[in-house]
C-alpha cells in the first residue's frame, strides 16, 4: 500500500502502530521494514501509538515523529 502512494509523493506517511506486533526482534524487523518504505516514499513518517521503548529504534529505522502511548486498553 505504501509503494502505491510513491507517485504522489506525499510530504508525510502516518503509520499507527496500534495492534502491530513490536516486542520480538523478528516483528521488529517487519515493522522497521514497514517504516523504512514509508520513508522511501515521504520526508516524514508520523508513528501513532508507538511503544515508547521503540522510540530510538523508529528513528533508526527512518521514523522523523512518533506520538507514544502505554499501550493500554482504552475504553469508550
């Protein structure tokens, strides 16, 4: 889906993190592959809901923002 986006060259890529498996070093990689493409296509990449114990290894990855959160149930 991000490749698709290539063409317009946004200027920012938002990727909520929410649900994205992160923990283990081989989910990491899918979603350090998953922000390296979305830079590939965008100055920024926003990460929503991102674990804050991932914050170095986004910008690693190519991530220029990052909102954290808990990670806990929220309840409406």
């Amino acid at each position: 889906m991000i490749a698709r986006l290539a063409p317009v060259q946004p200027r920012c890529v938002s990727l909520d993190f929410a649900g994205v498996e992160t923990e283990s070093a081989v989910d990491w990689r899918a979603a350090a592959e998953l922000i390296a493409q979305a830079r590939g296509v965008a100055r920024d990449v926003l990460l929503v809901n991102l674990p804050p114990a991932r914050g170095e290894a986004a910008a690693a990855a190519g991530a220029t923002h990052a909102v954290f959160c808990d990670m806990g149930r929220l309840t409406v």
